[in-house]
C-alpha cells in the first residue's frame, strides 16, 4: 500500500532543522557534581543553547532539583536494567512505528528515554491558555473562510494564499459542520528557542498522531520507574480516551442518546496503524477500514456478522483525498464512495472536518497572529517563528541571498519531504531551491534555522544532552482541552537537530506539575507489578 502525499505518521514528526548559522552561543563542556564527588551518569554532560533541567553548570532548576537528585544516585547497572525492561515492554505491546522509504515498511519498536521532561505548573498554564486561544481561533478563521470569507475580504489574509492553498476544499463552501466546530483533534508543535521561550512552529489540523505513545510513556514510566514520581505531584493523561470519545459523541446527529462511533484508518500497513487500534480499544468502538463501511439511503454503515449497521460518528485517520472516490480521489482504495453526501446532508459526523488542511498550510501559518487578533481582538499568547513569505518581494530577496542560513519549507509539504536546510545543503541543492522559489513564490516558506533546546538523555551508558520539542494534543468538544503533557521528541543522534521518529529520534514522558511535591503510592501506582513481560523476565532485569 502506498502513501502518495506521504504517511500521516511521518507527517507528524516532522521538524527538521540544523543549527544557526547566526547562533553564536557556545557549548559549555562541564563536569556534573553532588557534594563534591563526580557524578557518573552526568560527567560527560555538556550545556548546549537552552537546556530543560541546567540553568547553569551543575545548578538544575529548581522543579528539576528533586529529579537532578535521583539521578546523582541512581546506579548504572539498575538504570539500565531498568531501560532494557522498558524496551521489552514496548515490543511485547507492540508499540511501534513504521518507517518508509524503502520497497517494504520496516516496522520499528518506538525508542524510549526513561529520563522525563518537566513543565512546572506556571509554564504549563501559559501554553494552555496559548493553545486554547489559537484553536479556537482557528475554527473561527475555518468557518469564516467555508463561508462568509470576512478576513479575506477585509485583506487581513490574502485571498490567494487561501483559495490557492492545496488543502482548501472547494466542495465544501457552504457546507455545515456539526456544532461549527472544525478542528476537534489539534497536535500543536511546540519549540523554545535559546532564551527558553516557547514558540508554535507548526499546527497539526488534519489527522494529527502521536498521542497513543504519550499514554504508552506514561503507563510504562508508572511501572519501571515508579520511585521517580515520589517527589511530584504528576497531572495524569489517562482521561485522553475518555474526553476523545465525549468530543465525538458531541458532533454526533442531533437527536441521538447513544451515537455510533467508529475510528476509520487506512488500514494494517499505514505508519500510525498502532494509535488507530489503540484509541478504538481504549474508547470502546469499532475499528474499521473504508472496505468495510457502506452507503444506504443517505446513511452509511457498517458490515458486520449480523447484518449492516448505522455509524454515526467517525474519527477518520484518513486524508481528505481519499475519504471518498466519488469526491476526491477516484483511485482511492482507502475511503467510502458517497461518504461525502452523507457528510453534507448531515447524517454523519466527521472528526476532523473536511478542509481542516487548510488552516494548517505553512502559507497560513505566519498570519496566524493576525487571524488571532481578527477574530478575538487579543494578541497571540504564544509566538511564531520569524517566517519570511517569497510572494512579498522583499522577503523573497532575503531568503535568495541568504538561502545558506535558512531552512526553506513547501507550504503543503510535510514528514520533511520539500524541505531545503540551508546550512547542511549543497550549492547544487541550494541553487534548485533558488529556481523553484523564484518560480513559484507562493509554494514556499523560509525560517531562520533554530536550535531546539535540550535535555538529559540516556545514551551510550549516560547522560547526554539532546534536542527536544513538545507537541501538546488539544481536544475541541463542548469545551477546548489540552492534554497536561504531550508528546516530547528528543533526537537521539549527537548533534542532531532531527527528532523525526524515521531518522533516529526518540520520545520521553512529559510530567506536567501540579505545584505540590508529595503523592501516593495509589496515585502513581508504586508496589504495582511489571506487566507486558513474564515473571523470569522481570526477576532478571530489574
């Protein structure tokens, strides 16, 4: 089975970048200590740009103080046994990821880094607030855009950057979505830059994945690294289902007590195949693929051994080109013929919309700011990253005479396909972009190169600095929700700024903070035993 606009899941992990040009911080070789004796894990640990637990050499800031603490006493053997339990647990669960690009998908077991990222309580409330604000912003830039067009009348975003986009749904003008909601699954990716800032570098409006991996971190940090939690007050993530499945009985038809949900995915062979089975399991509805639905009379529904029946939500983890032949594409194999007729007579719900893309496009995203502003008259609570746009002629100026410092992005590119980064880039290389961007200005993007911030990782028997950044998974029901946590991306190669799960990199458990210190045993679930791996096994690793 092939992919023609590239696998979902490599669409969302997708940040490339390399290291800025225009940077001029410098790496800070430092030896870790704790009462004056060397600490074994750390002592290769150097400072690089921002880093998540070290405000200066040996000096962690004070929500990571606690956790600096373990490490300095964790013991080699132990932590690696420890690890080498996760791993196994993450192969016996099957929690894997397929990466493309050669004749067959090789499936591969997710890397796991036990160390956690810390978000104290205060951060954590700006990016809420922040992303609260933007998704709501953008279901109200998408149903402006189906239907009055306001903001591109009043030119706050150029007409054609909008109906020119690839993702913009002509078919759908005029259409009514449930609720006016649009976006109801958003994973927004976050970056810091070197002064620690937090920075949207792209939004996740289409068939956002990753989130079954944040519940699959946690669940195995409970259980291999339970001491860790003692000394936090950890904000769960294991309401994710639950608040999933009251988003998608919320767009149900109206009239409907007890809905019919169903999650549609493309089927075994796509990259996210685990998350699709994972979220049905976990909310209690069917897994189908687009061979196994049907319309009837307007409706459609599903095969089963006792007859057809009527489905009346789906979260679809399909593209929009290829939820239905009869509509889109006509060699699509993945989606239903008719479904798109349903879906306009309003006897489906979709999650997400159709047309969602077009918030998305990278051509969109520098007027996200201004879309914030137009339509709740407040300034953006989080920032964008300096975005120069070809079509503004002094901007495409820029980008050519520096084309060597930037990192040059396709508007409806993604899973780092159509990417130039100009500081790792040939002549060649940068002479073809050149051509293509003086060609066709409104089909590119260009951004400073950024490096990520940093954070301790478990590698080569110890700790290392690696690049990091965050995508937080936001829910719109009859309310916005933001998963206390998120999906932390770490680049697993030294040196590397690609966190991109195909190209080496790896996740970590993201602990939101409540502010208190103290928990449990029942919260945390300390004195549980290992599961996902026998008894012998467990007695040997840890």
């Amino acid at each position: 089975m092939t992919f023609p606009d590239g696998p979902p899941f490599a669409r969302c992990y997708s940040f490339h970048a390399a290291k800025s040009a225009f940077s001029q911080e410098r790496s800070t070789s430092v030896t870790l200590t704790r009462r004056g004796q060397e600490t074994s894990l750390l002592r290769q640990y150097t400072l690089n740009g921002y880093d998540e637990m070290f405000a200066l050499a040996g000096e962690p800031r004070p929500h990571y103080a606690s956790l600096f603490e373990s490490l300095t006493q964790w013991g080699l053997p132990d932590l690696e046994r420890r690890r080498h339990v996760a791993d196994v647990m993450m192969r016996q669960q099957g929690i894997t990821f397929t990466v493309y690009g050669r004749e067959q998908g090789v499936e591969r077991i997710m890397p796991f880094d036990p160390v956690p990222r810390l978000v104290p309580a205060d951060e954590w409330d700006r990016i809420e607030r922040g992303l609260q604000q933007r998704v709501r912003a953008l279901n109200l830039f998408l149903r402006d855009v189906y239907h009055e067009r306001l903001i591109l009348k009043d030119r706050v975003v150029p007409a054609d950057v909008v109906l020119g986009a690839s993702a913009y749904r002509r078919e759908f003008v005029g259409t009514e979505v449930p609720r006016d909601i649009y976006i109801h699954v958003c994973g927004t990716d976050l970056i810091r830059d070197p002064h620690g800032d937090y920075l949207v570098l792209e939004d996740n409006s289409r068939t956002p994945s990753g989130v079954s991996y944040v519940l699959k971190n946690r669940e195995i940090m409970k259980q291999v690294f339970p001491f860790l939690f003692h000394q936090y007050n950890v904000r769960p993530v294991d309401d994710y289902p639950a608040n999933l499945l009251a988003v998608l009985r919320h767009l149900a038809p109206q009239g409907l007590d007890d809905p019919t949900i169903a999650v549609l995915t493309p089927g075994l062979y796509n990259s996210a195949y685990f998350e699709h089975s994972f979220l049905a399991r976990q909310m209690g509805v069917e897994l189908v693929e687009g061979r196994d639905l049907i319309l009837d009379n307007g409706q459609i529904f599903m095969r089963t051994t006792r007859g057809l029946q009527r489905i009346d939500v789906l979260y679809r983890r399909v593209d929009d080109d290829f939820l239905d032949p009869l509509t889109f594409r006509r060699d699509s194999q993945l989606g239903v013929a008719g479904l798109m007729g349903a879906y306009r007579a309003g006897n489906i719900g979709l999650a997400n919309a159709v047309g969602t893309g077009v918030a998305d496009d990278k051509g969109i995203y520098p007027f996200v700011p201004d879309i914030i502003r137009y339509y709740l008259r407040e300034d953006a609570i989080l920032g964008n990253v300096e975005t120069f746009r070809p079509t503004v002629p002094n901007h495409c100026k820029h980008i050519l005479a520096n084309i060597e410092k930037l990192v040059v992005k396709a508007v409806d590119g993604s899973g780092g396909y159509g990417m130039l980064i100009g500081p790792a880039s040939t002549a060649a290389q940068r002479e073809e972009f050149a051509r293509k961007i003086k060609a066709r200005p409104r089909a590119f993007i260009a951004q400073p190169t950024i490096t990520l911030s940093q954070h301790p990782t478990f590698v080569d028997h110890h700790l290392e600095g690696r690049h990091v950044d965050l995508r937080p998974y936001v829910l719109y029901g009859e309310e916005i929700k933001v998963l206390p946590g998120g999906l932390t991306r770490v680049a697993l190669p030294r040196g590397s700024l690609v966190v991109n799960s195909s190209q080496g990199g790896g996740v970590k458990d993201t602990w939101v903070l409540r502010g208190g210190w103290a928990h449990s045993e029942e919260d945390v679930g300390i004195g549980k035993p290992l599961t996902g791996i026998n008894s012998d096994q467990t007695k040997a690793s840890v």
